[in-house]
C-alpha cells in the first residue's frame, strides 16, 4: 500500500451535513464531515488528547467535537477549542492530520499523503463524466476479502477472460493491433479482437460486432482501474474502479460505470445487474488466491509473457517504492493499537499524530514486506 495518492473515502451521499462519517483506509481510521458550505474534510480519527475517535463526536459549525472531553478541531485538524482550559489557547501540538480533499464523481477522494500540491500524483479524469452523450447509473459498492493489489492485477489481466468470464467467449487479438500504452502514472493494454464463440447474447444490447470490437484496460496509480470497451459502433462501456485499500486483506471498490447506449434510466438496472455479475466472477477468484498478498519477489510465481501487463504494474510499484511510498503493511501490523495514530507522513510531523517511530513504517526498498504474505 502506498501514501501520495488520491483514495475513495465515502460517497458523497453517504456523507450527511452533521452527520461525521469513519472511514478505514492503509489501516488507518479517518473522520469525514462537512462544514456549514459543505465541503467535506477527512482528519485522522485520532483526537489527540487521549484518543477519542472524533468519528463518534459531533458536527459543531465548520469543527469536530471529540465525544471524550469537547476538543475540537477546524477543517485544517487544527484543534480550535480545549473546554476544559477556559479562555486559554489550544497548545500548539493540538492539531490532527488532515488530508486535501477532492469531490467527484459522487465521491469524496482523499489526498493520504504529504506531497506539495504541485508533485501531486492526478486524480483520473473522466473526460466524459458530464457528457450528455454519455450515461451513468448510481456507483456499484464492491467489499472483498482481498489485497487491493491482487484486484488491480486482476482488472490489467487480459488473458484470464474466457476462463474467468465464459459468456464472453474467447476474444482473439487482432495481429499487430496489440499495444501497451503508458502514461506517467500507469500503464495497460490495447487491442482490437475477434470475437470467437461467444456465447454472449443480446439481451443487454452489449453484442460485439468484430469490425469495431475493441478494448483497453489500463492503472494510473496502484489503486484506480479503467477499463474500455467498444461492442459495435457508438456502443461503448466504460468502466472505473477506484480501489481503496481498507487494510492488507480488505478492499473496498467504488464502480463508476459509463456507457454510450441505451442512454434512458429505465436501462439502468439491467446494465447495472450485468456489471455485477460479471464482476462476482472475478470476486470468486480473487478472494480465494493464496498468498492473500502478492508474493515479495516475482520469482515465487511463474510469470510468462501473457502477465506483461502484471509485471509493468509491479515495475510501477517499484518506482513508488523507491521514492519511499510505500507502507510497510507488516510492521504497521506489529504496531497496531500503538503507533498507528495516521499515516506515516514525514512532512506532517508538526501534527500530533506524529509519532517518532512512524519514518520506519514507510518501506526503504522494493521488494519490501509490505507484500510479504
Ligand atoms: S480524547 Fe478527545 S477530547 Fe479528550
Ligand atoms: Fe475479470
């Protein structure tokens, strides 16, 4: 699991004015609340005091109260009111971390990390979210028992389609149409197919006709999934996951699902209803792979050349690693109930969440046993 991206905290309906939300992330509990012009925040859950979950407490204005003794704290995790000094001032190390905050998409995404603004990894963008020649039906909620690494590498997989997805036939990549797209946060592939014995039928208006019959499947970060794919002329889906890592062995996924057809609302439910079951068959695979977590070094499995697009993925992790990234998920589990306050974000060590020992909960190098099983 990494810092320095942009991750799903909640949707935004779920997240009520007056009403604070928990959140679990990269282990760690978040409080989510909005203000009076409701904007959303996430702050540790951590009150710095003596370790209330501000989660439980309460929406006074624009602040959080903690429900154990009324500090409270602003939308910056700055602790504005101690109750129990009077007039005095807050000390200075009264403050929680907080974390930049985007809405899209009916969701609310958190920056968990420390980068300056302008080295921030993008949140994707999804070009044609408001176009009206585009559809979306409401996000599908996806809670597995899986490492969201092994869900990512799943949906970048373009070989285990028939076997995992048999309704779609065995799709055949057209000669030299095959390419490995990159950009500077991700990577995937592309390809024009021939369908072969599909068994797919027309029921939801998705069957492919093999002129135009193409798709991609792409990452950008190690955590948000897109997938494309063109049936027939104007008849399109497009599909992102954005993937948030509860802890090692938990993911929650928000489905965002886009098509180009049968536009009206009364589709919804049947393209809706098509999606999830596609998506239960990967479930089925996915939260009964052992290790739970991928293996620390790629020779523990046997990669061919089918799993390029795997191992691309894994070289971009890497890349993360060595910029210090990475969470070393079996130390912060040695940890657990002690230390782990927030995420270990070097630059925020102004915040009372800071702990002296957090630096070494980042992992120095690839490879590291963050992904040890
Ligand atoms: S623990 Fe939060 S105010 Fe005391
Ligand atoms: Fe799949």
């Amino acid at each position: 699991m990494y810092i320095n991206f942009w991750y799903p905290i909640c949707r935004s309906d779920e997240l009520a004015q007056s009403e604070p939300l928990r959140s679990k992330l990269l282990g760690t509990q978040y409080v989510v609340f909005r203000d009076t012009d409701d904007q959303p925040h996430v702050l540790s859950d951590t009150c710095v005091h003596r370790g209330g979950s501000l989660s439980k407490g309460k929406v006074i204005g624009d602040r959080i109260a903690c429900p154990y003794h009324g500090w409270q704290y602003d939308g910056e995790g700055k602790c504005a009111l101690v109750p129990s000094l009077g007039d005095k001032k807050p000390p200075g190390r009264a403050k929680v971390d907080s974390y930049p905050v985007q809405e899209k998409y009916g969701i609310v995404f958190a920056f968990l990390g420390d980068l300056p603004e302008a080295e921030r990894p993008p949140l994707y963008e999804i070009e044609e979210y408001d176009d009206p020649a585009w559809r979306e039906h409401e996000i599908i909620m996806l809670e597995l028992d899986c490492f969201y690494e092994r869900s990512m590498e799943n949906g970048i997989d373009p070989i285990h389609n028939e076997f995992v997805h048999p309704a779609q036939g065995s799709p055949q990549p057209v000669a030299g149409s095959v390419s490995y797209p990159e950009t500077p946060w991700g990577s995937g592939v592309h390809g024009n197919y021939t369908e072969t014995g599909t068994k797919r039928s027309d029921k939801h208006g998705m069957k492919a006709d093999t002129t135009f019959l193409n798709a991609g499947t792409w990452h950008h970060g190690p955590n948000t999934l897109i997938t494309w794919i063109t049936f027939k002329k104007d008849t399109s889906l497009h599909q992102y996951l954005f993937e948030a890592p509860i802890d090692g062995d938990r993911t929650k996924i928000y489905f965002v699902n886009l098509r180009s057809f049968r536009l009206g609302p009364e589709n919804d439910e049947r393209i809706r209803n098509a999606n999830v079951y596609v998506t239960g068959e990967d479930i089925s695979i996915l939260e009964n792979l052992y290790p739970v977590r991928t293996p620390a070094t790629r020779v523990r499995e046997l990669l061919t050349p089918g799993d390029q697009t795997i191992l691309r993925y894994r070289d971009f992790l890497d890349d993360w690693t060595s910029r210090g990234w990475r969470l070393d998920w079996k130390r912060m589990q040695a940890n657990q109930g002690d230390v782990a306050y927030a995420i270990p974000s070097p630059a925020r060590n102004k915040s009372g969440n800071w702990v002296l020992d957090a630096v070494p909960l980042l992992a120095a190098e690839s490879g590291s046993v963050d992904s040890a099983a």
